[in-house]
C-alpha cells in the first residue's frame, strides 16, 4: 500500500465519528473543518 492509501483509510475512520457528530449536532461546517485539519495532522505525520 502507498502511503497515500493508508493515509485515505486513516482519513475515512478518523472522519466518520467526526461527521456523525456534526450530523446530530447539525454543524457540519464545524465537523468538516475539524477533520479537515485533523486529516492536515495526520499527513504531517507521514
């Protein structure tokens, strides 16, 4: 697997709590932009 792929299915986990949450709280706006900097994060890491 690249590293791209991995860092995707990172995203994708790391994402769906987020969005779910977002949902329910109806701020998804909030919800994107945190996961968006938390995707930043995570590919600062690789």
């Amino acid at each position: 697997m690249k590293k791209k792929d991995v860092f995707f299915v990172i995203w994708i986990i790391m994402f769906s709590p987020v969005v779910l949450t977002g949902v329910v709280l109806k701020n998804v706006r909030l919800a994107y932009l945190f996961g968006y900097n938390l995707a930043m994060e995570i590919l600062k890491g690789f």
